[in-house]
C-alpha cells in the first residue's frame, strides 16, 4: 500500500496505437540514459555521413532525381530486413445467465458460457541478428498462442517467443533463419529534430510499405501507452499494422521501433510515436540474455509539478517532480523527508529531474541494492539523501 499525500488531476486524451486486429483496431498500446549493450545488432558509428541530403536546398530537377534516388536506396535496403507478423490468440467466452436454464434445469442450470473465439493479431517486426532473432512490439504478440512470420520475399516461418517486457511494449521473437539481411541501430542521443525519417511496415496487412517524414519531437513521455517511455514523434504515416515496424534514418539505420500514434480517428493524423533504438536495443538485449528485465524501484508516487505547486513550495523554478504518496515497507519509506509531508524530489545520482517518466525511466535502470543519491526539495531547501534501490516486481507500480 502506498501513502497519498497529495491529490492527482488527470488529463485524457484520444490515443491510437498501430497494431490491428481483426475484430477492432488496438486503440492504445500495451507501450531512459541507455546504455549500449553487446549482442543483438551491430550500431552504427557516429554521426549521419547523408545529412548534406537533408541540408542540400532543391534547386532543380536534377536535385530532387538524386533526393528520390536516395529514398529509393535506402528503402532498397531496409525493406528486406522488415517482417510482416501474424499472432493468433483465443480469448474465452463469456459466461452468462441463461434466462431459460433456472427454469429447465433448476437453481444451478442457470449459467451458459459464450464460445471461445479465435483472434488474429497484424504487425510488423525488425530482424536485428542474421539467426533471426526479431524485435517487435509486446502487443503485436500479446496472449498469441501461434505466431507466424513473412519474409519480404515472401518466406514464412513459425516464430517462438525469447520474451516480452510488457513495460516498455518490446518483444523479442526467434525464427529459423540464416544469412538473413539486419539493420544497424542508430544512437538516438545523435539524432536532431527535424532529421529526415523513413518508416517502414506493414500497415492494413500491405507489407513492405515505406513513408517518410521527419522527426518531430524526441523524449515524448507520461503519455499513459507504456509504463516506461521515451517516445521519438514522427510525422510519417503509422497506421494500424505499422507497430514492431523500423523508423530509419537516411543511412538506413533502425532509430526506433514504430509502437502507436496519437489520433482521434484511430487513422494516422501525423503524430507517429517510436520507442528509441537505445532503449529498444537495451531492453531487447536483457530479453535475449535473461528472458526478462530487472529495473531498480525506490517506492514513489509522483506527478509533474504546477506553477501553483511550486509557489506554494517556494521553489525556485518548476524543476522537478510532486511526491503524492510513499509505499510503506518500500526503499524510500524510512527516509525523514517520506514521513514530514510534501516533498519534490529535484536529481536523481546527479541529473536534473523534469517529469516522473523520466524519473522512473532513470530509477529502472538502477541496478537493485546499488545506492541511489536524491536531491529532495522539502521545507524550503534541498537536501541530498543516499538509499538503495529495490526491485521492481509487476505487482507495484510508481517509481
């Protein structure tokens, strides 16, 4: 249980994520320094060597042959390593009250059960290793008994699942390949706004389609997809059957995995969201290492903080994230500030914190039992506090 301090508002907003099914389209999905980490994928090394393509004005005919010329290449090159996938799940009928049963069959004939139906599940998926190992979204393959993967020239395979980290929306599938074609992934702390992007999926089951935009926005978080988020935002179509699906930059290196789009309409409206390469890559390497992933967990409940908040607090700016509640018996709930009333927690190990996606994203990639260094701001002034980080299981949620 967890202890409220203080009140929460909450905003709802219209989402659409970019898995479809066949009953309905997935309206929301079940979607951070990182670390590189050996294994899965090969990375790209430094800084775009085509940016002279985004920086180059068109000036003539001529210019824009050589532009589609590039778009082409890398769409040449990056088609081949993106895959169609098709899950199928059984979700259990209902059981209801037969209206007739009390009086055929007495008091305990009065319950009948819906059958049982079949749902099928369109998505996309990433090969990142030559053995054919696949990044995907975990909603793309959630609850699938059967999973089949389509090659783009045409190839199936059965695919078995390595693991899923529902938290971050990232799953890692495994085939029966070899020699097969794999992106490199890009270091998204490289990437500018407004980079050309290409993304690359199977949209509406139409395999091997490619759109291009620019990147919109970078560390997009507390949108309420996934537990842990730090989307990039793209303006390039993401549609119902793009999640799992590649976002690439004009080298044709993977920068994020394509996952949901904002929209009213539930159609692509120009806000694409991806989860990074760095924190796909990170996620999808514990997934192949252990089969699951470990995130640090201090026990905190915390939202942004308002102009109004910050007033009241006397601080200094709006820096930093509102504590609404303490879970008891958790990492932080023995220290002074967590019994003495309101506190804003301003660093964690050093970096300026700006909103709980942020602070939950640094707290899960603390190791359990390493120290953890707070700056919390209470009664006025900061103060430094060190505690260990505990591990996060599925059952608690906050930081």
């Amino acid at each position: 249980m967890w202890k409220p301090l203080l009140g929460t508002a909450l905003l709802a907003f219209a989402l659409g994520a970019c898995a479809r099914q066949s009953t309905s389209t997935l309206v929301s999905a079940q979607a951070q320094s990182q670390a590189q980490q050996p294994g899965f994928g090969e990375v790209a090394a430094g800084p775009s060597t085509a940016q002279g393509v985004q920086n180059t004005p068109i000036r003539n005919a001529g210019d824009l042959q050589r532009l589609s010329a590039t778009f082409a290449d890398i769409a040449r090159k990056v088609t081949p390593c993106v895959v169609n996938i098709q899950s199928q799940s059984v979700v259990q009928g209902r059981v209801l009250r037969d209206p007739f049963g009390d009086f055929f069959n007495g008091d305990n004939g009065g319950m009948m059960r819906e059958p049982d139906q079949k749902r099928q599940s369109l998505g996309s998926g990433v090969i990142m290793d030559p053995n054919g190992l696949i990044v995907t979204n975990n909603h793309v393959i959630k609850g699938a008994t059967s999973i089949r993967v389509t090659l783009s020239d045409k190839r199936r395979f059965v695919a078995r699942l390595v693991g899923t980290d529902p938290d971050t929306d990232v799953a890692v599938l495994k085939i029966n390949g070899s020699n097969l074609p794999a992106l490199k992934w890009k270091d998204t702390n490289s990437l500018q706004v407004g980079e050309i992007v290409l993304a690359i999926g199977s949209p509406f089951n139409l395999a091997s389609t490619v759109t291009q935009g620019i990147l919109s926005a970078k560390g997009r978080r507390d949108l309420g997809i996934s537990a842990y988020e730090d989307f990039l935002q793209t303006d390039a179509a993401i549609n119902p059957g793009n999640s799992g699906g590649a976002l690439v930059d004009v080298e044709g290196n993977l920068i994020g995995i394509n996952t949901a789009i904002l929209s009213e309409s539930g159609g692509n409206q120009g806000i694409g969201l991806a989860i990074p390469s760095n924190l796909a890559r990170k996620i999808a390497g514990e997934l192949v290492k252990n089969g699951q992933v470990t995130r640090g967990w201090l026990g905190m409940v915390v939202e942004p903080i308002t102009e109004d908040v910050a007033d009241q607090l006397k601080l200094p700016n709006s820096s930093g994230v509102l504590v609404t509640g303490i879970y008891s018996n958790s990492p932080v709930a023995a220290l002074p500030w967590a019994q003495n009333g309101t506190a804003i927690v301003l660093a964690l190990n050093g970096t300026p914190i700006d909103s709980p996606g942020q602070l939950r994203i640094l707290a899960g990639d603390v190791a359990p039992g390493a120290p953890v260094k707070l700056r919390v701001w209470q009664d006025g002034a900061a103060q430094d506090f060190t505690v260990k980080a505990g591990r996060r299981s599925a059952r608690v949620q906050g930081v």
